[in-house]
C-alpha cells in the first residue's frame, strides 16, 4: 500500500511553496514500511479537488496527508477541521478564481474532522524537537477546501483510511525574500520559518504517528 502526500504549486505572492518541495523530495522514499507518493496539486478550486479525488482512487493510499503554505505560521499546523466555506480572503487562486462566502457542497455538513490523530502527531512532532501545534482553523482558502473534499470523499466511500492536513511555516528563503519585499532593512518585522529538511521530516513523523494507530 502507498501514502498519499500532496503539496501545491507556488500562488499569490509566494514565488515558492515548501509544500511543492517537500511532495517531490519524499515521492518514492519509503515510510512506515509503504511508499510515499508525493504529487503537487494546482492552486485552482475548480481542479485541486477533483486531482485530489483521482490521486485517491489510484493510489489507493493507507492514509492521506496534503500539505500547504501557511505564511506567517511558526510551527508546524495539524488542521482538526475542515469547513464548508470557499472564500480566497482577497488572494485570488491561479486561475484567478476569486470565491467569496460560497459553501463548498450546498448540501454538504458544515464541516468535516480530519481522521489523522492530529494530538498524536503533535506531541510527536514536540517530542522530535518539532515545533509544531494542532491547528483549529485551516482557514478558508484552497487548503480548507481539499481537507473538505478529501474528507468527503473518504466518508462518500467508505474508505477506512486516516486523511487529513498539515499546514507548513515559510522557510528561511522564503521568509528572507517576504522580508526582503518588505521593510526589514528599516527596521520591519520578518516571518517565521522553518528549514525545509524539518519541515520534510515532520511530514515523515506525521505519516509514521498516524499509522502507529491502533497497532
Ligand atoms: N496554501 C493555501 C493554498 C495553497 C497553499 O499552499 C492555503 O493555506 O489555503
């Protein structure tokens, strides 16, 4: 059996996204004695969850984790939940899709938990020397809508398998380029980060945790 990890394309104003790089550099390893096939969804509503969907039924993956960027973050963000809301929040997609305030299924539940034992990976990942927190909102943009539709599409089939979202911080590049587009030589604030081999290895940790459940 295969692990599904997913990351996205860069989008906004981020020329790039840790979570890209961290789906490519563990495509292929092994984890927990399964092979991680680590693909990058595109920044777009209209497609990201139907390619998360597809990547499921050919895969048939023993649990799922996608990724992205959550600028500003600090730590490592296990998202619990994922809502019924597509709003870009002003940031438009990469097809300049532009939600605002829609429900993501008109008749879908409010919201969806995320099936990772997203406690466990954190007080794992703290035990690591991983700074790292369940997060209570994975906000409204795109990676809500894949936690959403990845859940949904889990439960639609009946597949006993654990899913859910991780939130990564910037990395020091990425985080030295914000600064960089911004005020820090005048005295301005910098983002947190975190270096993408972590960022890499908690993604490991959280697959290895995850699939510790129950045996
Ligand atoms: N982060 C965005 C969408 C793509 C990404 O990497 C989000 O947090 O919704």
């Amino acid at each position: 059996m295969t692990l599904l990890l997913t990351g996205y394309e860069p989008f906004g104003d981020h020329d790039r996204n840790p979570s890209k790089a961290v789906a490519r550099d563990l495509d292929g390893e092994e984890v927990a004695d399964r092979e991680v096939v680590g693909r990058v969804l595109p920044v777009e509503f209209d497609r990201a969850g139907e390619e998360m969907t597809e990547l499921i039924e050919d895969h048939d993956p023993a649990a799922v984790v996608a990724t992205g960027l959550a600028a500003g973050r600090a730590a490592v963000s296990v998202e619990r939940v994922g809502v019924n809301v597509a709003d870009c929040a002003g940031v438009p997609d990469n097809a300049d899709a532009e939600p605002r305030d829609e429900r993501i299924r008109d008749e879908g539940p409010a919201a969806y938990f995320a099936t990772l034992p997203v406690a466990r990976v954190v007080g794992d990942l703290l035990d690591a020397g991983i700074p790292a927190r369940v997060s209570n909102t994975a906000g409204t943009h795109l990676c809500n809508h894949v936690l959403y539709r990845t859940r949904a599409h889990v439960e639609r089939e009946g597949l006993d398998i654990p899913a859910g979202f991780v939130h990564l911080p910037l990395t020091p590049e990425g985080a030295a380029s914000k600064a960089r587009d911004g005020e820090a030589e005048s005295g301005g604030a910098v983002p947190p980060s975190l270096p993408l081999g972590i960022q890499r290895e908690a993604v490991r940790r959280a697959f290895e945790a995850t699939l510790e459940r129950g045996e």
